[in-house]
C-alpha cells in the first residue's frame, strides 16, 4: 500500500464546504428546511417525492408490482426531487422526511395523510397495507424482514462507503477503497451463499427484500452501479448474477426503474409518473 499524507483530526471538527466533492452542496451538518416550498399533490391515493438513485427504485418497482398484482389503491403520482438542486431541504419535502432523503411517501388514501420515509419502512408500510410481497407464516416472514433489514444496515457501506470513495471522492485514497471494498465483496459473498440455497432471499417467494436489495446489489452484480464491475470482480458471484437477471426481467421491475429517472437513454426517463398510461409514450417496458 503506498503511503497516504498524514492526517492529525482537529480537536474540534469544522465543515469545510469545499471538501465533499461531487455531492458537496448537499451535505451539511445540520437538518431543517433551507427554504419554504410546498410540495406538489396529484390525484391519487399515494404521493411519492423521489428519484431514481436505487433507494428511490425500491419504492417505484413495489408500487408498479402492486398495481401488477390488481390493487388500484396503489395508483400513485411520482413527483421529481432534483437532490442536486437542493430540493429535499425545501419546507414541504422536510414536511413528509424530516431526514432530506429521497423517498418519501405521502399515503392519503385514509381520513388522515400518513408520511412514510426511509425506503424500508415505505416497503414495509406498502406490503402490510395490501397484503402482498410479505410471508404471512414464520420462517418466512422473519427471514423476509432479516433480509429488508440486513439492505438498510448494509447500503452505507456500498453507497456512502465504497460508491462515495471509488466513484466520487475528490481524491483517491487507496485506505478507504480497499477497506470498502473488501466490505462490498463479502456482502456480495453473503447474498451469494443466501441466492445458492433459495431462488430468493426470503426462500421460494419473490418479496420486499428482493425489492430492496435488487437495486443496490443486483445493478452492482450487472456492473451497472459505480461502473465497478471489473474492479470487484462481480461475474464471480454466479448466484447473484442469476438472481439479478431473474428480477430485471419482470415487466413492473422495467417500469420502476424509469419512474423518476433523468439520466440514460431516452426511452429508460420518466422523469415524473402520473398515470399508468405515461410509460406509453417511452415504448414498451
């Protein structure tokens, strides 16, 4: 390993707003609105603020496969929030996440609008609200839940750790992509060994796990997040891979993956979703 600058921590920590890089201007050390701005409302039962970074996807994919399945009371209104633009400190959005994280749900099919944040508690809300994509019978259902929650323990090391220092970093620091690195590998080494038992991580059935965790370790298995393919050597992970492939092929995971998107192909955006038959104009899913 070859030698980093010496670094001695303050007595005191200071932000310096220069120093985060890519996502500098939103990041701060302090919660609470920047601004006043009310959020947008449409029709339908359930308001979703969000955008398609994979926590966004979670949501977007169990919404279209909850519409699949037959329930109208999920029909929902996908609102754009710019993060890079600084609109989760805006009033309204701090309103529903008090946290200024992308998703947040507003389910108003009740006398009384019900905010939902963090995408495993909207995952969670969504399944036990229409009783779908959740085992109702023990082992299942805990190893359902163990799975959706290993997701949340385990995204700040791929994302805010290994995604944040490979990918967008202002400097390379061999330290921290090695350590991160070698965190991602035996997560990815934990599902594999998961994926070799079972066709899914809760066991035969297609859950809210898989739904969680798709995003983040099925786009890392494909080589589509961070570009880190080859750098972790995802082809090795042969379980994985299969289950990946297995989800990417089903009609409402396409579609929630272009819900609250911007970048990509043409046909992959839609930026804001408001009616089912919005997909329409970027081709079939």
């Amino acid at each position: 390993m070859s030698e980093e600058p010496v670094y001695t921590p303050p007595a005191v920590w200071t932000w310096n707003q220069a120093s985060g890089g890519r996502f500098a201007n939103i990041n701060r050390p302090v919660a609470g609105a920047t601004h006043d701005r009310e959020l947008p409302a449409g029709r339908h039962p359930m308001q979703l603020y969000s955008l398609a970074t994979p926590n966004g996807v979670k949501v977007t994919v169990m919404l279209e496969e909850l519409l699949a399945l037959g329930h109208p009371g999920a029909e929902y209104d996908a609102w754009l929030i710019k993060i890079n633009e600084g609109d989760q400190f805006g009033s309204g959005f701090v309103g529903v996440n008090p946290n200024s994280k992308i998703p947040a749900l507003l389910d108003r099919s009740g006398p009384v609008p019900v905010r939902v944040f963090e995408s495993g508690a909207i995952l969670l809300h969504l399944a036990q609200k229409f009783d779908a994509f959740l085992p109702a019978e023990q082992p299942a259902r805990a190893e359902c839940l163990s799975w959706l929650f290993w997701q949340m323990g385990s995204a700040p090391y791929l994302g805010g750790g290994f995604g944040h220092f490979y990918a967008y970093a202002p400097s390379k620091i061999e330290y921290a992509i090695d350590r991160f690195a070698m965190e991602t590998k035996r997560q990815l080494d934990v599902l594999n060994r998961r994926l070799a038992q079972s066709p899914f991580l809760a066991g035969d059935s297609y859950t809210i796990a898989d739904m969680a965790v798709w995003p983040w370790y099925g786009a890392l298995a494909k080589g589509q997040l961070y570009e880190a393919g080859e750098f972790l050597q995802v082809h090795d992970y042969t379980h994985v891979v299969r289950w990946a492939d297995h989800i990417a092929a089903r009609p409402a995971v396409q579609r929630g993956r272009k819900v609250n998107r911007t970048w990509g192909q043409p046909d992959s955006q839609l930026p804001e979703r408001h009616d089912a038959t919005d997909f329409d104009k970027l081709g079939p899913a």
